[in-house]
C-alpha cells in the first residue's frame, strides 16, 4: 500500500539503491516496449537510448548525494570527507544484506536447500571440533599444563620405551630444565580393607617429585616427608577423595584412619582433592624410597613412567638437549646403559594422553571438512545457477556504471548470509552429532573427556563458517562480475557470459570426487571392522563372569610363598564349586585378550625348540572357555604338586617344535618363566587361539597348571559361566571369597568388557566414517541432481525441437542422463587417485582388508555412478515430458 | 515531431506529475508523455537526475514499495515544500507562457 506519509528518504541513496532504481526503470520499459511487439533486442536498444548516457546520468546522480552527505557530515559532525565515507561504505554493506534478506526469501526453496545443506557439512565439522578440543585443546586438569611433559627412552624403532628408575632419579637429580621429574608405577591393584569388607583400589607408587610435577597439593594433609621417605621407614599413603568417601564416607576424617592394604597397616597422611586421578584412575599413592631403588631393578630395567614440570624460559627442545646430556654422562659410567643406545624422548602429557587414538580425531576432521566442501560445492552451484536469472540485471548495473567490486561483494554478503544462517542450523547440528559421537566414542578417542561445544568450538565453527561462506560465493561471485553488459542488454540476458556449465561440471567432479574418497574409507574400515567382528578368537568371548583376585602388591605379603599363593586359590576353587547351580569354572593367571608372556621353550635331550608363549591356568579352563582338545587330554584333578609335572601344548607349537614327532609324552620345560624348575610331560594338544587379541595372530603357546608351578599366581581371575545367573552370581562368588580370606575380595568383569577395547575403536571408527560418507553421498545426489536440472533447463528448446522432430522420450531421458553422468565419471576416476592418496592413512587402522582395497574401490565407483543416474533420471523424465509446443512457442 | 523538453521546464514537469499521488521515476515518464500525448520526448536519465536533485532540495519525499509487477520501486511524493514550489512554478510558467505567447503573435503591438 501507498503511504506517502512515511518517507524514508532522509539518508543520501548508495549506488546500489541508485542502481536498483534505474534497474527498475529500464526493465519497465523494455517490458512494456516488447508487450507492443518490438523483439526483446530492440527493446533492449530502445530502452537504452532512450535512457541517454546511462553511465554519466549515474555519476551525476550520486554526486548529488555525496554532496549532500558531505555537507551534512561537516556540518553535523565537524568530520574530514575521509571519515564521512566510512558510514557510506557501512550503510551499502547494509543495503546488501537488506538485499540479501530479500532476495533470498523470495525464493524460499532454494534457501532452505541451500541452508540445510551447509548446516550438514557445518554441523559435522562443529562435532569434529569439539571432538578436536576435547582430545588436543581443552586444558588438562593441572595448572600450568602445558609445561607438563613425559619423559621416555627411545630407540629407531620404539619412542616409548618405559624409563629405569636410577635413571629417572639421576635426571632428577641434576636436570635444571625440568623443575620436578617424578616416577611412578601404577595400576597395581590392591586390597584395602578400613573396617568392614576389603575393597580393590588403584594403587600408585611414585617418588616424591611426583606430586610436584603434576602441581597439584593435597586437599587435606601432606604428601611424603623425609622421614617417610628414609630407608626402612614406615609405609604411609595418600589416598584420593574418591577413595577417602568410599571408605570413610562424607563425614569421617581419614587422616585419623590407618589402611590395611594387602595386608599391611599403612596410615592415610594426605588426601588429594577430588578429580585428581592421575596417572589413570589411581587411588592411592605410596612412597618409593630413593634408598631402596635395587628394589625396582637396575639401569637396564625399563619399568618406569616419568612425568616432568617444565621450568620457567625451558622449551621441550632444551629440555630433550639437556636430558641427553645428562644421560651420554651416564652412559659413559655405566656400560650397560650405553649398549642400550637409548636417548631419552620428551613429549608433552597432552600428546602421550591422547596416543595414537588422536589420528583418528584428525581423520575424523578431515571427513567431515571434505563433507563441508561438498556442502559449499553445491551451494556455489546454485548461486551459479540462479545468478544466471539475474544476469540481465547485473549487465544493466555494470551499464549504469556500478562496480564490479559492488556486484562481487553483493554475491559475497548474500554467500555469507547464507553460511550463517548454515551456521546456526549447523550447532543444532553440531549439539546433537557431539552427543552421539561422545555416547559413542571409546575413551581412548577423546582422552576421556566430554564432547563439549564450548567458546573455542565455536570461535572455530565461526571460522569455519566465513570459509564457507567465501568458498560458497567466490566463484558465482566472480563470474556475476564478469558480465558483459552490451551482451546483457542485447541477448535478452540468456547465457550472458557463456555458459557456467563448465564450471558446474567440474563443481560436481570435485564433488564426486570427494565423496568417492569418503565413500572408499568408510567402505574399507567397515570391512576391516567386518573382518575384526568375524574373527574367531578360539576361545568363548561371551557370557563369561570374570572375577580377578590379587594376593599383593607389597612386599612381604601374607602371601609371599608359592605354596600361600596355591593354598588359596584352592580353597577358593573348592568353595565356589560349592555355589549351587555352578558347573564349571576355569582359573588364568593371564586372562585374555592381551599382555602375553613368552620365553624360551626347551625340549629334554633336543636342542633349543625356540619361543612359546607362557600360560598358567587351573580349574576347566579348557571346557570354560571352550578350547578344543585335538588330542591326548588336559589338566585333571589328579595332577597336583604331588605327582609329576605335566604340560598341554597347542597346535602351532606341536607344529614348531615337533615337526617329527609326536609330541605327548615328550618331556619340556620353560626355563625363567617363574620361579619354578622342573620338566613337564606333553600330555596334550589343543586347538590355537587368539589369546593376544582378535587382531593378532595365534602363536605357540604352552599351558602349565598352577598347582604344579605356583610361582606366578600373584593374582588369578576365576572364569565361571556368567548364565549361573549374573548378579547373583557375583553375590555368590563374593561370598565364598570371604569365607577364604576376607582380606582379597574379588573385582568382577565381563568377558565382553575385556574384549571392548579390541573392538570398539573399530566399530567407531567405521561407523563415524559411515554416516560422513553418507552424508556425503546425500548431498551429491542433490548436487548432481541440481546441475542436471540446471542443464536441462537450459537445454529445453533444443529438447522440444528434438522431441517436434520426433525423438522419443527414451533419447531425451537418455541425452539429459549421458550430460549428467560425465562429470560424475570423471569425479569418480579423481575420487580413486583421492583413494589411493588417503589409503596410506588409514593403513594403520585397518585389518585383514586392503586399505586400497579393489572390491570397495568398485563398490564405491558403482555407488557413486548409481547416484549420477538416480540423480540425473528425474530431471530426464521431466524434460521428457515437456510439450515441445510450449517450449517452441516461448 | 516530438519535442525536446526545455531547459529548465523538467522541474515544474515532475512536481505536477506527482500532483495527484505518489508515483515511481518510470510512471512519472508515462505521466508525462501520456499529458502531453507523446510528443514529448524526455532524456529519461536526466529526469532520474531532476528527481534526486529536487528531492536532496526538500522538494520530494520517497518509499520503497512493491509495484504492480511485485518488483521493489522507488516511489516519490511531495513535500509540503514541493507543493509551494509546485504552485509557484506553475503560477511562473503560466504567466511565461502567457508573455511568450503574446509577443511572438505575429503583429501584436506593433
């Protein structure tokens, strides 16, 4: 409606209002001249001669203006002309987004299309951003963390090898780059019983320097003195706030409290506050005592972690010259340590927490910005696509004198507004993918620590998003402002400036090209993780209980014998067999997956046979976890410490070391492997499994029963068949466990629990690559879709001039798919170098299956063609279905 | 033949046409060719340039607004300024045109 009574012309006119009106003008005109039947290039001469010097009239026009801002400005202000055009450029950056806001929400289809596609690629990178700071930027929980570092010993082949104690104290002991160098062993677990039943904790021991490292005080008391610390003093311990309310409760003071732990009565001296953990879930800490490191082993003994401070102006490049210096000093004292050649490796705590896991974050990264790039590949298509409707209205602007940096930045302010608006949809995105990557993610991928989107997760998305935002509008951008305005005036505004189908084709050959490498990864880890799930340990990996009980952690230990260690577990055995319902349980030493000791095995009156694989089990462990026997038998309830020593071997070391023989009845040993000597006969043979974790191979492994070699029976987990009723069963179990020694009480796990870590990082990483890839494929599609449209739009005359002439539908579907499907192909065959490129990667993440794997190769290039041909068969048939006659006629 | 509008007369032209009510720059050509039954031929650039003239003089006000072919356009009216100029001129050219046209009257006064 008309208002005259509300003027709004009080501020001077920008250029482009200028434009816009004189735009108007002239397309009025043409209109109304075509209507009286001039042809539209005449119409367009008329109009413009009619106008006069359009360029010059322009000129004049805006002069009219800057006088008058001027004028006003130096009245009004008192300000020089130069700062007067500071609100000129301000108010047109104005105008643009007014313009911006305008035109995009007349086309509302587009731009939610348009957003929803950036919010995808932008919502994906928000959750790899906080992905990313949880795992490298958000601070640890120490002050001044970054000077934190660990210190390892490193060789051409290892950069964590575990450093010797005597070691650690020389360089604490002299480094001045370091301010506190504290090493510690930990997760030992071990029995602490307050009053009432026992419990298991986290055990840490550390030298004094430790606590210093780390900077964190204890919430209430101290940690270690002197005197603690003096050889044969008393063991004390600083137990945690966790710990300290489990035992004590809210109200009790633990510093008044002493501790059984493994049996020693040990006085609590300090309290740490509550988060702190470090190193893992520790806690408690006891003291190593400087004077008994013969203890600890000696300088070739790699036991230890070390954690350091370091000191002010100290960087980890002088801390890592320093530490070499010190230790070639070392080196020449002691022979030993110089035939090691170690070096010692400093690297800070954030990059040792996060281990190899990090990669994945990066790889993660990398997917969701390729999907991002997708995203604004399609978005600068249909800029392309639309500019084109208004390059008739460009070409006037640029005749009227307009700039070419006003017609660029007017794309970009509308790219821009675009991305934002991506942007915001985008952390909606972001909010709910960081919730279900973070419900999904093992530990070991985010350090343990929450997905949040915090300040700088969006101070990155906001980057993120101008990249996009530029990335989006560059290219139409600078194809708008490449407009030939006679031509714009002359031809009636069709294909201006050529045709951008060129540069749309090579967009979605980018595009295809991308997806074909998210495509690929996904599809080469879901296979591997197919693999790794299809992967027969040998041995049951579900519906086990697993109950761990250790005898002790400290010297001098209740049960410091062998025979102790037996006693017990043999009585426990006997008393579980009690528990109703109960029918069969197996004892290990070692539980698998994991850890696997192995030495020499040897056989009587034969050479060296080489290497096995320790292992030393009790009970049915062969029924319980369902090992096949091949031949002979197993261990019996016959064969105690009373009766000759007996030994099962499994398949691959009756292969290795018997290659001639039979092996039962052969008499072996395994020399160092315990305490124990003694021979054993072969009495059987079983089935190899993969007791080192699904990834890796079986090896030669060799059983020995713990009631004939009760050396290594420190501690033991019970296996009992978890369907004798879970959490009963536990009940059950941690009954009969009192009734032996109240003191060691169990810690209960799941078989499934033990197999996770083998498993998970697998299953996250192929579905987080999954869902990328398909959000990546996704959007093709409405790219492809989008371009071939475009083109067949663009084609519709030639189409109704084929289809007056007789074509049938089938060449015209046939004519629009052959122009989609190219760009496509050719995307696709860049995608498989992409592939190739990208393989080395994620070589290390794979398992059993190639990371340029021919089968996924293929797979992912008939997806991607399968999606050119979906995407381009609609836009087909609806050209086809045009009527010639109306195309003809217009 | 068409005429040329004369220097000076482009002012009095545009306030009239905007007499009634508000119109866009391209009404106000119409409106103006339309009263004088085309023959009058308009620099239409130089018209635009009238325009923003008269109104950073006070003379016109203007609003955006969509037009009949649902485009944005540009639409101006008079101030309470631009009806006095608007009455003024017109009193001047009437008063002009009167003069001219008795001294050009071939034998008039001698």
């Amino acid at each position: 409606m008309t208002d005259p009574a509300r003027p709004t012309g009080k501020r001077p006119a920008t250029p482009d209002a200028v434009d816009e009106e004189l735009t108007y003008h002239v397309d009025r005109t043409v209109a109304a001249l075509v209507e009286a039947g001039w042809s539209a290039e005449a119409a367009r001469q008329e109009a413009a001669r009619r106008f006069g010097d359009a360029a010059r009239w322009r000129e004049k026009i805006l002069s009219v203006h800057q006088e008058g801002a001027l004028r006003m400005a130096r009245t009004t202000y008192g300000i020089s002309e130069t700062a007067a055009l500071l609100p000129r450029l301000w108010s047109a950056v104005g105008r643009d987004l007014a313009f911006a806001w305008r035109s995009l929400r007349h086309s509302t289809g587009l731009t939610a299309v348009t957003i929803a596609t950036l919010a995808l690629g932008l919502g994906g990178t928000v959750t790899m951003f906080a992905a990313v700071n949880a795992a490298f930027l958000a601070p640890l929980p120490f002050p001044e963390e970054q000077a934190l570092v660990k210190v390892y010993q490193a060789n051409e082949r290892r950069s964590d090898v575990a450093v010797p104690l005597e070691v650690a104290l020389d360089w604490s002991r002299d480094s001045r780059s370091l301010t506190a160098i504290g090493a510690y062993l930990y997760g030992i677990t071990a029995n602490v019983q307050s009053e009432g039943d026992a419990t298991r904790a986290r055990l840490a021991r550390v030298t004094r320097p430790f606590f210093h490292a780390t900077g964190i005080a204890p919430a209430r008391g101290r940690i270690f003195s002197d005197e603690d610390l003096a050889l044969g003093a008393a063991p004390v311990v600083v137990i945690g706030h966790q710990l300290a309310q489990r035992l004590f409760g809210a109200t009790g003071d633990p510093l008044k409290e002493t501790l059984r732990i493994d049996g020693h009565t040990v006085p609590v001296v300090g309290v740490m506050p509550p988060g702190f953990s470090f190193p893992g879930n520790t806690d408690l800490w006891t003291a190593i005592e400087p004077g008994g490191p013969a203890a600890y082993g000696s300088r070739t003994a790699h036991n230890f972690n070390v954690i350091g401070r370091l000191g002010p102006g100290a960087t980890i490049a002088s801390a890592q010259a320093e530490l070499t210096r010190l230790s070639d000093e070392q080196a020449a004292l002691f022979p030993e340590m110089a035939a090691e050649g170690l070096r010692p490796n400093v690297v800070p705590l954030r990059v040792d927490l996060v281990g190899t896991q990090g990669q994945m974050v990066w790889i993660g990264l990398a997917a969701v910005l390729c999907v991002l790039l997708v995203a604004c590949v399609n978005v600068a298509n249909l800029m392309l696509a639309r500019n084109l409707t208004r390059e008739a209205e460009t070409g006037i602007r640029l005749a009227l004198g307009a700039g070419r940096g006003a017609i660029v930045r007017l794309v970009m302010v509308e790219s821009l507004t675009l991305a934002t608006g991506g942007a915001l949809l985008g952390l909606i995105v972001g909010l709910w993918g960081t919730n279900l990557v973070g419900a999904l993610a093992p530990d070991s991928v985010t350090s343990g620590r929450p997905l949040v989107i915090d300040g700088r997760v969006v101070a990155l998305t906001v980057l993120a998003t101008f990249a996009a935002g530029l990335l989006c509008g560059v290219l139409p951008a600078l194809r708008t402002s490449r407009v030939d305005p006679r031509a714009a005036l002359s031809e009636g505004g069709r294909a201006v400036a050529g045709s951008p189908r060129r540069l749309m084709n090579a967009l979605v050959g980018i595009e295809v090209a991308l997806a074909f490498v998210l495509l690929s990864s996904a599809g080469v880890l879901a296979r591997s993780h197919a693999q790794l799930e299809a992967v027969d340990s040998g041995f049951r990996t579900d519906g086990l209980l697993l109950a761990r009980f250790s005898l002790g952690s400290l010297p001098e230990s209740p049960y410091g014998t062998p025979d102790a260690r037996r006693a017990f577990f043999e009585r426990l055995e006997a008393e579980v067999s009690t528990v109703p319902g109960l029918r069969a349980m197996a004892l290990a030493a070692i539980m698998p997956p994991g850890f696997s000791p192995n030495g020499r095995f040897v056989i009587e009156g034969r050479p060296d046979a080489g290497q096995a694989h320790f292992r030393l089990v009790g009970g049915d462990y062969f029924r319980v976890m369902r090992i096949p026997i091949r031949r002979g038998r197993v261990f019996t309830a016959e064969d105690t410490a009373a009766v000759p020593q007996v030994a099962v071997i499994n398949e691959s070391l009756a292969a290795l070391a018997f290659p001639d023989v039979d092996p039962i009845g052969q008499v072996v040993s395994m020399p160092g492997m315990d305490g124990g000597s003694g021979v054993a006969t072969i009495v059987g043979i079983v089935a190899d499994v993969r007791h080192r974790g699904p990834t890796q191979p079986a090896v030669a492994e060799a059983y020995f029963s713990y009631r004939q070699r009760p050396w290594r029976t420190y501690a033991m987990t019970l296996v009992v068949d978890s369907s004798a009723a879970l959490p009963a069963g536990t009940d059950a179990i941690r009954a009969k466990a009192r009734l032996v020694d109240a003191g060691i009480p169990p810690e209960f796990q799941t078989i499934e629990a033990t197999m996770a870590p083998f498993v998970d990082p697998s299953a996250f990483r192929s579905r987080l690559l999954v869902v990328v890839a398909a959000v990546a494929l996704l959007l093709a599609v409405v790219g492809i879709a989008g371009v071939v449209s475009h083109g067949a739009a663009r084609r519709q005359r030639e189409m109704g001039i084929r289809a007056a002439l007789g074509a049938p539908p089938g060449t015209i579907v046939r004519l629009v798919i052959r122009a989609g499907l190219w760009p496509v192909g050719v995307g696709a065959l860049l995608g498989l170098f992409g592939a190739l490129t990208v393989g080395r990667f994620l070589r290390t993440f794979v398992f059993e299956v190639s990371a340029y794997d021919p089968a996924v190769m293929t797979a992912s290039a008939l997806a991607l063609l399968a999606t050119g041909l979906l995407a381009s068969w609609w836009p087909a048939r609806r050209t086809a279905k045009i009527d010639p006659a109306s195309v003809l006629r217009a | 033949m068409a005429m040329h509008v004369l220097q000076g007369t482009l002012n009095v032209l545009i306030l009239n046409a905007l007499g009634e009510r508000p119109l866009h720059g391209y009404a106000i050509v119409e409106r103006i060719r339309a009263a004088s039954s085309g023959e009058l031929e308009i620099e239409e650039g130089a018209l635009y340039h009238a325009v923003h003239r008269m109104e950073a003089r006070g003379w016109l006000s203007h609003v955006w607004q969509p037009s009949e072919n649902n485009r944005r356009a540009k639409y101006y009216s008079l101030t309470a300024a631009g009806r006095r100029q608007l009455a003024r001129e017109a009193r001047a050219w009437a008063s002009y045109g009167a003069f001219l046209a008795r001294v050009l009257r071939p034998g008039a006064e001698g």
